[in-house]
C-alpha cells in the first residue's frame, strides 16, 4: 500500500531534485524541531539584549499572528504552482516554495534552485557557504561561515580574515556577500573587493565558487560589476518580470540598472557569479 501511494507521488515529480526538496523539508520538521527552538530562542536573548524585550515579545506576536496565513500561502503555492519552472543557462529549474523567509514572493525562490543543483553535484566533498542560508531550508554535511548569525556549527568570523587550513571544492553563497562593508558600521564599500580576494585563494584545484547577488541593493558593488572590477568565469542573470514573482533570464543590460525597494525589501535583478580554479 505504501509502496502503491510513494510510486504515484514519484511519479507526479517532474524530477530527482523535487522529491530532495520534499525529503530535506521533512528532515527538518522531524529531526531538527529541538534544534530550531534553541536557536530561537538563543536569537530571542540576544535580540532582547539588543533592543530590549518588548521588541521581542511584539516581533514574537507578529510572527504567531503571521504564521498560519504564511503557512497558507506557501501550501496554495505548493499545490496550485507546483509546475512553475523558469530557465537558465539552457536547464529548466522550478520554483522553491518554502515558509521561511516567504520564498515565493523574494529572489530566493529562484535563488534555492540554482545554487542547490551546483551543490549537489558536489555532494561528499568539501563545500564552505558564506551566509548561513541554505541550512534553513536543504540541510546538508558543509561548512558554513556567517560573521553574525548565532547557530550550530556556523563559523563566526569575517569573511576577509577567515583563514583555515583546507580548501573548498565548491564554495556557495546566496544573496550575502552584498553586505559585507556595505551593511557594516563604519562603511566599507571597496571590502567586497577583498572578500572575493579571499575567497578565491579558498578554492581548491579544478574547484568553484558561486554566488548569487541582487542588483541595486549595494550601489558600490553594482558599480564594480559595471566596471568588471569583480570578475566571473560565467555570469547570468535573472530579472523579476512581475508582481507574481516570475523571473526570466535577461542580458547584463536588462538588469544593471535594476531598482531596489528599501520599504518591501525587493529586488528585481539577480546575477549568478561563477569563479573556477582551473
């Protein structure tokens, strides 16, 4: 019977990659609840120590109040969306649908996707990622590095100063290298400079590095891909092309000048930057 029931949902996937995605998530609610509670509540403490405790009770009660629509929303678009697909570089991915972070109305429902084909090739062997994104969603054996974010077995260190004694076949990071010097007190805009610096030295031998980077976010950084100080073996880029989160891929001139809306945190243009050491 159970067999009966697994071979008909197989067969509904369209692929290898979707029924990972379903596993991982799985994964997370059954093996990794305990785990996620203590780290909220480790984020609570030092958020209250930050900003004090009522701004943690009244973001806590906004969560609670936002969760079950959020939970909603994420089912229809699992359900009734389950076969929207958009394409890059030739290969044909679906969109991620996930609670955290609401993916299907952000970048990184098309963000998940790309990178975590990269991953999977790697699988097994010594992969590092800068900004701890990836865990919240496909949890998987790497190393991950994050200057800021408190969890598990995450690194906290500067990506410019990290220092260790391997390196990477595969380096990866989402959306995160932006906010180095940008984000930062006092302003840095030139250090992603030496972050990609640093990061390049990490990779081994016939190994890669691929990022992902919204466009208009980091006006600085935007200006250093104009002017080709930062540097990709490949480059390809996606461009929000509605109000339903559907993204297209389109020439470096269709989104360099792309906009970013600070009051709904939005982007509209993404590039995927990869670094080979061949």
């Amino acid at each position: 019977m159970r067999r009966n029931v697994l071979k008909r949902r197989c067969s509904r996937q369209s692929g290898l990659i979707d029924i990972s995605y379903q596993l991982m998530e799985k994964r997370i609610c059954r093996d990794n609840f305990f785990k996620e509670a203590k780290k909220l509540i480790a984020r609570a403490r030092e958020l209250s120590k930050e900003k004090g405790v009522s701004y943690v009770i009244r973001t806590g009660v906004e969560t609670i109040l936002h969760w079950p629509v959020d939970a909603f929303i994420c089912w229809h678009y699992k359900i009734f969306h389950s076969s929207r697909t958009f394409e890059l570089h030739n290969v044909t991915y679906k969109y991620f649908y996930h609670r955290y972070n609401p993916t299907w109305r952000n970048e990184r429902a098309v963000e998940i996707p790309v990178i975590w084909r990269v991953v999977e090739k790697y699988q097994g062997q010594k992969i590092l990622e800068v900004g701890n994104v990836l865990s919240h969603y496909l949890p998987f054996d790497h190393d991950v590095l994050d200057k800021y974010e408190k969890a598990e077995g995450v690194l906290n260190q500067d990506v410019i100063d990290f220092r260790p004694a391997k390196k990477y076949d595969l380096i990866v990071s989402i959306s995160t290298l932006e906010h180095v010097g940008w984000d930062e007190n006092p302003r840095e805009p030139m250090k992603i400079l030496k972050a990609f610096e640093n990061l390049k030295r990490l990779i081994a031998p016939n190994g890669k590095l691929a990022v992902t980077l919204p466009i208009g976010y980091n006006n600085a950084l935007d200006e250093l891909l104009k002017n080709n100080r930062i540097q990709f073996t490949d480059m390809y880029c996606l461009k929000r092309m509605s109000e339903d989160n559907d993204w297209a891929e389109v020439g470096w001139n269709d989104v360099c000048d792309s906009k970013y809306d600070p009051v709904i945190q939005k982007i509209n243009g993404l590039i995927i930057g990869i670094m080979e050491n061949k």
